[in-house]
C-alpha cells in the first residue's frame, strides 16, 4: 500500500475556510487522491470536511495575541503533525517557519498572498516613521529566510518578481473556480426597473465605500447596492450611515462564501472602486473575477492592470474611484442600456472560462507538489514511489463548507 504525501497548511490569520486557501489549494490538491491534507487554522472545532482535515487552533483575541500565542499553538500542532510538506500563508508565521522546517525535517512552502512590503509601507493609520521602519524590516526578512524553504508561492506575477532569487517560486492566481458559477440560475428582473449593484469585502475609506455611496445620491434612476462585508470599525459604520446615498444601500453583513456566490446571479453588476494604494495596483482582486464568472458588468477603478483585463474581454466600465459622480455615470449607463450589460456579462463569463479560471492554475500547483522530492517524515525513510504525472481531476467543488 502506497503512503499518501502528507501536506500541512498553516494559517494564523485567515478564516479556516479561506476561498484560496481551503476552497481551491487544499480541496484540489485532496480530491487528487495523491495527498493526505491537513489545514491547521483558527476554529471552534476539528474534523474532516471535502477530504481535507481540519486541526484547529483557539482564536486570536487580538494583534499580539496572534503574533504570540496563535503562531506557538500553530508551530506545536505543525511539528507534532509530522507532515512532510508545511504550506503556510501568513507573514507573520515566516520565522516560526524556518523552525519548522529545521526541527521536523519538512519542505516548506511561503504562500504569499499579497506585498505586504509595500501594503506595510503605505498603511496611514500608522506615523511615517514606524510603517518606513517595519516596511524595511520585514523587506529584508522577506528577501531572506525565504532562501531556506524549499518553495514559494505568490498570487500575482508582481509580487512574484520579490522573490526573482528562489529557484522554486511559481504564481497561482487567485481566479475562480468556474464549477462553482456553471449551474446558477439566470437572473429574474424584478419588472419595476429597479438595477441591482452589488460589492463584497472589506468596508472602508481605502476600498471606496464612501464613494460608492455617494454616487447612487447622484443616479436619478432606481439604483441600489447590497454590501456584503464587515466594517472596518464601529466608527466608519457611523460615518458611512450618516453618509449621503446610505439609503439606497443594503449592509447584509459578512456571509460565507458559497452564500455570496449563490446570490452573485440575482444582482445587475459588481463594483470593486478601490483607492489608489500601490499593494492594490497591482492586485488581481477574487471579487472582480467572481462577478465576471456570474455573468455581472463590472464597475471597477481605472488602475491600469484592470483597464487591461476589463477593455481586452469586454466586460465593464472602469472609472475613477475617486469621484462619484463617474461611478454614478457608469450605473446609470448599465441600467439604462440592459442589453449592453447583458452583452458585458456573457463576455466576461467567456473570459474567466478561456483565460482567469482555477481549472487552469490548479495544474500549475498540482504539477509543483509532484515535483517536491519527499521524505516521509513520520517513517523517516525516502519514499521510492514517484507520484503520477497525470493530472488529476477535481472534487465536488459546489460542496462548500463556508
């Protein structure tokens, strides 16, 4: 009988049911049937869910306590786990990495979601002076103590060019899984004239709420928008409410994933009007290529890289995320032109099917675990098996878990 290569992901600071984490990386690589799939995260309880094994670890009750207590409870679980590969997706987890790797004997690998160089530097709710300081400190930890793990992982090619010094660094796209999209109904129009927008994640000034809000004060048409997400704070729940437009907007709190995408097809179109933030530039942001993958219009900030993929499928509008009445322009212009925003919504359905799916960044990670050069560490002996070449297919990914 054939040991399955034991892999452990780590996360110290996302949810245990990550869509990167959880819905595509560990649930594909268990229903390969290659792997035997752990994930050590923050939760209430353990168990196996769509093959994968959840060890849960206590939640964090704030910043230092997960940089201390989270990051210890994760690094004991890890070692005791004895796992042969260890997948970990927080920076704050890179130094107890290292020992990871040294006290069990493991591959690890740095999954890196986003720039956190630069996301650090540029953050104003810290003095100049301080985010300067931990930028350049973690830029040299982060150009460093990567050398000694056996592989990285990064979610956009920007961000893969940090790591240009490690042999084994490969992008994975966060894109959509398509199955997840294929068998959602069409959407009913309500017969009133009344258009649908629709924006998910964090709610704060950086993410343009604030100017999403204000543009449907400026629509003379029936134009509302649902939110999903958390507040950043009690006090920016209070400025956006007291904001003009608020009541044209539906906060329906955070909501599993497999929620939001089950009501993604119910709506007319998707914003995402970030600010301009150097980590966001360059980002290739779920939320746009779910609303593509839902057949929605997309309404989206004028960064370059987003103009490039929206104007090349044909897919949306992009505007200046910092002026209302541009956003408002191009609400007004989908709900006024239905036809047009239907013929926008099959284009970027065809794009994510052709070109931004999961499907096709699975193979690439997929083809990167069969390419690790294992030891059993719990038996302590080489293993003489090569792991298959074929792709493998994957599992039932509408079965989600959150």
């Amino acid at each position: 009988m054939i040991t399955k290569t034991k892999i452990c992901h780590i996360t110290t600071g996302h949810i245990a049911f990550d869509n990167r984490i959880f819905h595509k990386e560990c649930k594909t690589l268990a229903a390969s049937g290659e792997f035997d799939v752990a994930l050590i995260a923050q939760h209430d309880n353990g168990g196996t869910i769509d093959g994968v094994r959840l060890l849960a670890i206590s939640k964090s009750r704030g910043l230092l306590w997960k940089l201390t207590v989270t990051v210890a409870e994760a690094l004991v679980k890890a070692v005791r786990h004895k796992a042969d590969v260890y997948h970990f997706h927080d920076p704050e987890f890179i130094i107890a990495a290292l020992v990871l790797g040294a006290v069990t004997g493991g591959k690890v690998i740095y999954d890196v979601h986003e720039d956190y160089e630069k996301q650090t530097r540029y953050r104003d709710d810290m003095p100049w002076w301080l985010t300067r300081a931990a930028a350049f400190l973690f830029k040299k930890i982060e150009k460093t103590v990567p050398r000694f793990f056996y592989g990285v992982m990064t979610a956009t090619e920007d961000i893969l060019q940090n790591f240009s010094f490690h042999k084994r660094a490969i992008c994975i796209k966060n894109y959509p899984v398509v199955s997840y999209f294929n068998d959602r109904p069409q959407k009913l129009k309500s017969g009133n004239g009344q258009f649908n927008a629709v924006y998910i994640g964090g709610i704060n000034k950086e993410r343009g709420i604030f100017e999403m809000v204000r543009s449907l004060a400026a629509v003379d048409r029936k134009i509302k928008l649902t939110v999903y997400g958390r507040f950043e704070s009690e006090s920016c729940r209070k400025k956006i409410e007291a904001t003009e437009g608020c009541e044209k907007v539906k906060f329906a709190g955070w909501k599993q994933h497999h929620e939001v995408v089950g009501n993604l097809s119910r709506f007319d179109a998707g914003l995402v009007c970030l600010h301009v933030k150097p980590n966001f530039l360059t980002s290739l942001p779920v939320k746009m290529f779910e609303y593509m993958a839902a057949g929605l219009p997309v309404v989206a900030s004028n960064f370059p890289l987003w103009r490039q993929i929206i104007e090349k499928s044909g897919c949306g509008i992009c505007v200046d995320p910092y002026d209302p009445m541009d956003i408002a322009h191009a609400l007004e212009f989908l709900a006024s032109n239905p036809e047009a925003a239907s013929q926008m919504g099959q284009r970027g359905r065809r794009a994510i099917a052709e070109q931004y799916s999961w499907e096709g960044e699975k193979k690439k990670m997929l083809n990167f675990y069969r390419g690790i050069p294992l030891v059993n560490v719990s038996a302590n002996t080489e293993k003489k098996v090569s792991i298959g070449s074929d792709l493998a297919h994957g599992g039932s990914d509408n079965d989600k878990a959150g």
